[in-house]
C-alpha cells in the first residue's frame, strides 16, 4: 500500500476486497488501514529550525508554535 503525501494522522484507508474471507459468503472483505502517524519527542535545535522554516514557508505557524515548543 503506497500511503499518499498530505496523509493525516488517524486518516482510514479501504482497500476492497483485500480483507479476510467472511464466514458463510464468497469473497473476501474489505480491510481498513488506520493511519498512526509517530512524531518525534526530541529534536535537535537544527531540527527545530529547519521545522520552523517549512512552518513559515507553508503559512502554518500556528501548529509550528505548539509542535516546536523550546
């Protein structure tokens, strides 16, 4: 499964008819793919400003301001 850019934390995914095969039916069932998206608990300072320079390129330096907190 190739997850797509832009793909947000706790986003689901169907992939049809790749689930296990139901009980008294043909075929098999969907699965669904929960998306956990892991963000780091430590940063180096360069990580940190480079964070903060992708924030401000992207207009979104409220979320920076919570995520990048000294």
């Amino acid at each position: 499964m190739k997850i797509p850019p832009g793909t947000q934390n706790g986003q689901v995914f169907r992939l049809k008819g790749k689930g296990i095969p139901g009980l008294h039916m043909s075929g098999k069932g969907d699965q669904l793919v929960k998306i956990k998206v892991a963000v780091p608990t430590r940063l180096t300072d360069r990580q940190k400003e480079l964070l903060r320079e992708f924030a401000h390129i992207s207009g979104e330096k409220q979320r920076a301001r919570a995520f990048l907190r000294k």
